[in-house]
C-alpha cells in the first residue's frame, strides 16, 4: 500500500484564509535543528473538551498521557508533544479545527470522539495524507468505502457494538424489540448492527425513536416505551447523555417494569458513578469490560487510577491504544515522520495486548475484536462472557489506495 497522493497543504490554507496561511508555511520547519536536536513529534487531539462528550475526551487525553509518559516521553528516538483543541463534538466546526492542527504542523492527528466530526475530519486527512488514529468516533464510511492508507482506528465501527446485542437477545427469544438512540450517524449505524443481529433470531423491531444529538428531554420517549411494553429496549446514548437516560429510565419506574434496557455499552461507560443505583443490573456489549481478566488489564487499570484519581473506561483504553499505535509507527522508522509507507506498514501488521484483548486491524484499518456481554453490578461493568468473538466490521466498498 502506498500513499501516492501528493502532499497539498493548498487544500487547508485555502480553508484556513490567509492568517492561517502564515502558520502554516512557518510550519515547514525541517525535523532537524541546526544545533543536532531533533523537533518534538507532534501529535494534535482534535477531541470534546466541553459538552455531553466532555469526559470521553478526557479519558482519551489521559490515557494517551500515561502512555507516553510511560515512554518517558520519547517514542522512536523523538520527544512527544501533546497539541489539544476542543471539537466540541460540533460537526460544523469540524473542517475548520482539522484544517487549524493541520496548518500547525501536528505529525499525527488523534480524533474525534462524533461520527459526525470524523467525517469531515476524515477527508481533509485523507486529502492531506495525515497519520490519522480515530480512537473512539465509529462512523462505519471511514472504515468501509471511504476508507485511506492514512487513516487507522483504535476504537470500533458503529455496527460492530450493536450486532451483538441483536444476537443476544434474539438467542435469549426476546420477540419485541424498541431502539432509542441519539439520531445522528452513530446512533443509526449502532441500531443496524442491532437489527442486523437480531433478525436472525425471527424477532420483530416493534418502533424506533431517534432523539436529535444531544438533547436530553427523555419523558416522552420514554412513556411512549412505556405504553408499547417491548421486551427490551436497545439504546445508543454516551456521556452526559447516558447519564440522564437510565437515571430517567429509573425514575419514570420502567426499571421494575419487565421491560429490559440494553445498549451499546457506551451507555454505562464512565458513568455508573454518576447513574448510582439507576445503573445495576443494566445490559450492555461492548469490546471492554472494567473486569476482564488480562495481565495488562490489570495493570492499565492500576495505573490509571494512581495517576488520575479515577476509573478507566472504553474510551481511556481506545486512547491508550492510540498512543501505543503512534509509539509502534515511530519505533518503526527510528522517528522518521516523514516516512509515511513504512509507519503505515508497521501499524496494519501490529498486534498486541491491549486492555481489551487481543488487538489486530481488519484490512480496512479497524479493529478485530472480542465483544463482551457485560452487566453493572456494583456500579461495574462486568463481564458475563463473550457475545461475539474477534468480531470483524463487514467494512463493505473499502478499496485502499
Ligand atoms: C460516535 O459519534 O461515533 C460515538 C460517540 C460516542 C460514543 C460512541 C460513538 O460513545
């Protein structure tokens, strides 16, 4: 595989006007200083800072900090530097904050955490052929048919946490099906992996309710579930969003009712303090769980807790992964960042051991995974088994090059 484009900063400038445009050509700094020293690796986070998504950015951020300080810092040779902006997991703004870390001269961009901001973010990124890890947004395009050499996730597909939910209930004989999700991309993408496991076990999906992203005004959604009396509910809602969701869930006593909520497992991640007592007993699968049980699980966790004050979740893994993606790229050419085909090689073939599992990239550069069953117990996520094991995206029309 090989990045034959040619490089266009032309794209960006053009983007960025011409105030930007002296940034940018600033930014041709040569990777070399006069005096031997070499320049930091930039890496730029393009991730929410602000808004429901806050925290997901945050435990990215965190991660990929504890990851490089446990480099010391140093990754092939070269010191690392952390370039943040906020995406405000707002899509309008999205071409515009990747155009600005672009003209600021970031070797690697690590972002978004909204399928909407990937979007746009991906095509500059493939225009401009920038090292790109995706460490959460799942939009199931960028790793299907506008899928780019440049372009790698350390996260899921949308499809890919919802398929084996479907699965699961339609194994368990649960007939009566609602999805609720956030109605944008993401969630859409989430409920046709769902149904895509579920129709083969003959049920019927009874309604599907989109709210619009990020609202959070759930009483009538939510005594329209009430009154259709599914067996379960599927949702896709995260952060703040999530929050408010099962405490709402609860407090509108569909809990008891008999009628089951599950979800991607977004729903519960990074949360369940905040959801208390609402959360226990909640259903999820995802390709984390806070107790699976590995080595370096164990480990990250530790970690992470000692240096933040705080659990890890999914998306401190995704962001861990990323870190050690960009670590395994630089190794690879002795911090030669201009040497794209050979970081680009060394990526597709790494496998290691993440926190999740075991960790490998499908052709089109998203992860081959293990996707857990999991329950709150305890205000845990914990693992009750393997719904699907080393589960691909379909990563249907991607043809690299
Ligand atoms: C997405 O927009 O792709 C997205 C956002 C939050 C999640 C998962 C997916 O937790």
């Amino acid at each position: 595989m090989s990045t034959k484009k040619t490089f266009s900063r032309r794209g960006a400038l053009g983007l960025m006007g011409a105030a930007a445009g002296a940034g940018a050509l600033a930014g041709f700094t040569p990777t070399k200083f006069a005096i031997g020293q070499q320049a930091k690796v930039r890496v730029g986070t393009l991730l929410p800072y602000s808004g429901t998504y806050a925290r997901l950015g945050e435990a990215i951020t965190n991660a990929m900090v504890m990851r490089f300080a446990q480099s010391k810092e140093m990754m092939g040779g070269r010191e690392i530097e952390l370039v943040k902006l906020d995406s405000e997991a707002a899509p309008p703004k999205a071409t515009e904050n990747t155009s600005k870390l672009i003209s600021d001269n970031v070797d690697f961009l690590v972002g978004p955490v909204h399928s909407g901001v990937a979007m746009a973010m991906a095509k500059i990124a493939r225009e401009e052929e920038v090292m790109t890890i995706i460490p959460n947004a799942g939009a199931d395009q960028i790793t299907g048919p506008l899928c780019s050499p440049n372009i790698f996730r350390s996260s899921f597909s949308n499809w890919q946490p919802g398929y084996p939910m479907g699965r699961v209930l339609a194994e368990e004989g649960k007939k009566r099906v609602v999805l609720c999700y956030w109605n944008y991309g993401a969630g859409q993408q989430s409920a046709q992996g769902f149904k895509d496991g579920f129709a083969e076990g003959g049920g019927e999906i009874v309604k599907e309710i989109g709210v619009p992203f990020p609202e959070v005004e759930f009483q009538s959604v939510l005594s329209e579930i009430a009154s259709i009396k599914p067996d379960a509910v599927y949702t896709f809602f995260a952060g703040g969003g999530a929050v408010k969701f099962v405490k709402d869930w609860a407090a509108a006593g569909l809990k008891d009712s008999g009628i089951e909520l599950t979800g991607a497992g977004f729903l519960t991640e990074g949360v369940t303090e905040a959801q208390g007592a609402a959360a226990e007993g909640v259903r999820t699968t995802l390709h984390y769980a806070d107790t699976l049980d590995n080595d370096v699980n164990g480990i990250f966790r530790r970690n992470y807790k000692e240096m933040w004050g705080k659990e890890a979740d999914v998306y401190a893994v995704q962001g861990y992964d990323a870190a050690e993606m960009i670590r395994i790229a630089l190794e690879a050419t002795g911090g030669d960042t201009g040497a794209k085909a050979d970081m680009i090689k060394a990526i597709e073939g790494a496998t290691f051991d993440s926190p999740r599992g075991p960790f490998k990239l499908s052709a089109a550069h998203n992860p081959v995974q293990n996707f857990y069953l999991r329950k709150v117990v305890n205000g845990v996520n914990e693992v009750q088994g393997i719904a699907v094991e080393a589960l691909s995206d379909p990563g249907k029309g991607c043809r690299m090059g």
